[in-house]
C-alpha cells in the first residue's frame, strides 16, 4: 500500500473513533459511581482489610526475600 492510502486509512479510523459515541447505561453508571452500600458492614467484617491501615504498611528486612 502506498503512503497515500494508508494515511487515508488510518484518518478514517481516527475518525471514526473520534466520533463514535456508544449508547451509556445511566442506571449502571449509577450503581457504579453510588459505591458498595455493603462496604462499612464488610469493613468491620475484616477490618484487615481496610484500606488507609498504615500500622501492617512497613516491610521488615525480613519480610523482603532476595533471590
């Protein structure tokens, strides 16, 4: 293919997906953006867990293996 076409081509593509605008899910982008109505309950489930514990956070020279 010469640099003609292939510049052609791939300035289709582009916008082709500079335009393209898929169809958006409101009620799924809802639950997404709403969050885990669960979360405190599994926090104090397995507190461990739980992000922002800084106390475990600290490797030891023992904890770090080397080959």
């Amino acid at each position: 293919m010469g640099r003609g076409r292939q510049k052609a081509k791939h300035t289709k593509v582009a916008r082709e997906l500079k335009y393209f605008s898929p169809d958006t899910n409101y009620d799924s982008l809802q639950r997404e953006l709403a969050g885990n109505p669960r979360l405190e309950e599994d926090l104090e489930k397995w507190p461990e867990y739980a992000y922002g514990d800084d106390e475990d956070d600290d490797l030891d020279e023992d904890d770090i293996k080397t080959a």
